[in-house]
C-alpha cells in the first residue's frame, strides 16, 4: 500500500495554516519526494521558530512516514493530534504509521477513530481496509475500499481481484518475460504466493523495511553472499509476491499483471545481488 498524507489538514483555531511560505517550500520538497531535504528543513524551522509550528510537526510525521520510519511518524502525529484532536489526516496516518509496526489492535482502534470524524479523508476507509484483511474479515475490508473508491475513484479504485490460478499463472508469464541471462537463476529459488506477509518475515535486526504492505520480499541470503556464509547458517532462499497487496496497490488489471512482473523482477534482483540502481541497467525494473 502506498498511501501518502496529502497535506496538511487546517486547524480550526489557525485561520494562516496552508499559507505559510516556510510551510509551502517543505510541501514542495514533499511533492517531489526529496525527503532528507524536506526532514532538514522542517527541524530547521522549528528549531528558528519560523513557519507554523502545528502544521510544520504534521509535516515531520508525514516525512517520517514516507521514510518507512513509522514509529516516529506516529510520535510527530500524536503532537499533533494533542492540539488538534480532530484533524482527519492526523487520525487517519497515525492508523498507518500503527499498522506499519504491526501493531494491528492499536492501528485499528486508530482507524476506526478516523472513520468517525464528520470530515474523514478517503484514505482513512483504504486504511482500516487493510487493517481489516489481516484479521481475515474479508467483506468488511471490501466494503472500506469501495467506500474509498466512491469518494477519492481516481486515486483508490477497487482492487483488482484475481483467483490463486490466475495469479500464478501471471507469475509464470512474467518469469517467462526475463532477460535470457536471468531466467536460469529463478530456477535456483522458490516463488511463493501468499495473500498477506507474515509478521515472522520482519523478525531479524535487518528487517525494519518489512511492514505489512511490502508487495514482495526475498527471503534469504543473496547470491554473491553465500560463498562467504557456514553452509549450516544459509536458510532457504525463498522469493514472495504478498497477493492482497498487489491487488490494492493496481489501477487495472493490466496494472496488476505489471506490477506482478515488477515485483517479481525485484526480488529475483535482490537474490542476485545487486543495488537498487543497478535493476533498471540491468533490465530487471
């Protein structure tokens, strides 16, 4: 799930909150995805006095939260929500950044809270959506994402759903797509479909990037890795596509075949060793 805050929610006590020069530079930064840049610059306000402070900490949350630093993205918007008990973007992300930990109870109550609110945001229903798919109620999650989709259609149609069969059956096309030098090393590692990732897969000092809307994931020791490792210390390699996932993160079914082939190109990229940078050169993006 790639979902973003959208901005800033006006407060009603600030009649100057959206109109603030400070604020609408770091916004900038946002929208062109130069986080470090835009986290400097919103520590460098604060620590100045400049800009306004309420809408300058919903900015800090909202950076730390396209970060994947979830836990002090739902720190920065606890701060907000203090001053600012029903701002709906602020109910809404920190239901997020508390399903970014896994920490589903407390994420759900958080959603729900933000489902409430007279003026809640569209995201606030994709949100609980998810949430509700881990715990298996299936129907309820469906009806959060056609809620979304009748307020926000352009930006969160209804998942594209498939059959287990279906699915599969574009994995294999998609293996079949790879670059000639590159199929060969699929064979050496398993392909696993499941709905949703398993909180077992983020156990492990380097697993911080593994939330619970990961699209696909390589598990295991990459190729050029293993010479060095203790035959006894290498557990399974093993490559997952997260279906559920997939399936929000498409527009279309076409979307969703490409992004099978993408995910599953990543992966295989991971297992093989190299950088995120080196995948588009390499013809595996």
């Amino acid at each position: 799930m790639e979902l973003e805050p959208d901005g800033i929610v006006p407060p009603d006590v600030d009649g100057r909150t959206g109109r603030d020069p400070v604020v609408h530079r770091i916004e900038a930064l946002l929208d062109e995805e130069r986080f470090d840049e835009a986290l400097d610059a919103i520590q460098a306000a604060l620590a100045a006095g400049e800009g306004n402070a309420l809408d300058l900490t919903f900015l800090l949350a909202d950076t730390y939260l396209s970060m994947g630093r979830a836990a002090e993205a739902e720190q920065q918007f606890r701060r907000v929500l203090e001053q600012d008990p029903d701002c709906p973007s602020s109910r809404c992300w920190l239901a997020m950044a508390l399903f970014l930990q896994w920490r589903f109870d407390e994420a759900e109550a958080a959603a729900v809270a933000a489902r409430e609110l007279p003026d809640a945001i569209a995201d606030a229903h994709v949100v609980h959506g998810a949430i509700l798919e881990r715990r298996g109620r299936l129907d309820e999650a469906e009806a959060c994402f056609e809620r979304a989709a009748a307020i926000a259609p352009e930006k969160y149609p209804l998942p594209v759903r498939m059959t287990r069969a279906e699915f599969d059956r574009e994995v294999r096309k998609a293996a079949r797509k790879l670059p000639r030098q590159f199929r060969q090393a699929l064979d050496r590692v398993p392909v696993v479909v499941q709905d949703l990732p398993d909180e077992s897969l983020a156990a492990g000092p380097d697993r911080d990037e593994v939330g619970p809307d990961i699209l696909g994931l390589f598990d295991g020791v990459p190729l050029p890795e293993t010479g060095d490792m203790d035959p006894m210390q290498v557990r399974p390699n093993t490559i997952y596509l997260f279906q559920r996932n997939l399936e929000r993160a498409a527009l279309d079914r076409d979307d969703l075949v490409e992004q099978i082939r993408i995910t599953l190109w990543h992966e295989l990229g991971h297992y093989l060793g190299f950088e995120e940078e080196d995948m588009d050169d390499l013809g595996l993006a």
